[in-house]
C-alpha cells in the first residue's frame, strides 16, 4: 500500500528529458551553478563509471581527468541543478561499476565504442 502511493508521488517528480545514461557512456552534465546572485551553467564532461538507486533516487557518478589528477562527482538525475545532458559516445563495458578505470592511464584506458547503424534520411528520386 506504501509503495503505490510512493511511487505516485514520485512519478510526478521524475525528470524525462533527460536521455538514457549508463555505465560506459562518455557524457557531458551542464550544471547549474549559482554564485551569489548569478547563475551560470557549467559543463562537467567524463565517463559514467556507475549509476545507483532507482525512480526518484536515481544518480551517477562520473569521472574525469583534469590535469593529470582524476575527478569524481555524483549527480542525481532528477535533480533542477541539472540543465541537461548529452551522450558524446557509448562504450562497450561487461561491468556494472568501472572503478578499476580509476588505475588506467593512456591507451589502456581506452574502451570499445558501441556503433549504432547508420540511417538515412535522404530520399533517392529516380
């Protein structure tokens, strides 16, 4: 009984403009960030290296290098500090949470690119 009325309330409050993210993906997340009376958007761009929890509670974390030292941050998803996202490429992973990418540097830190098949829009007149 709890839980339908859960799940109603927050089936109001979920985000769905957002795309589909999973682990693997290379995104950028524009954040909103206020500074005193301004409002800026600022773009955190890396890789998802794990997504927890699920409806309203649902957020990711992604890392970056900046610099040579690696940088992790958690969004939840159905935040209003997030603007929006853009999935830059999908990577093929086998795992749910890519922590040992934290070790990797380089060519070894690489991953496979997932290839979408490519659709045509153009019309052919004969």
């Amino acid at each position: 009984m709890r839980n339908r009325i859960l799940e109603s309330v927050e089936s109001d409050q979920i985000r769905s403009d957002l795309p589909q993210v999973r682990e693997g993906y290379n995104i950028k997340v524009h954040v909103r960030i206020k500074e005193g009376t301004k409002e800026r958007i600022q773009i955190f761009e890396g890789l998802v290296i794990a997504a927890y929890g699920e409806g309203i509670n649902k957020s990711i974390k992604v890392r970056k290098d900046s610099y040579g030292v690696g940088i992790e941050r958690t969004f939840k998803l159905n935040s209003p500090l997030i603007s929006h996202i853009d999935v830059l490429r999908k990577n093929k992973v086998r795992r749910a949470k890519l922590y040992y990418m934290r070790d990797l540097k380089g060519k070894s830190a690489r991953l496979k690119e997932i290839k979408s098949p490519v659709t045509s829009t153009k019309t052919t007149k004969k």
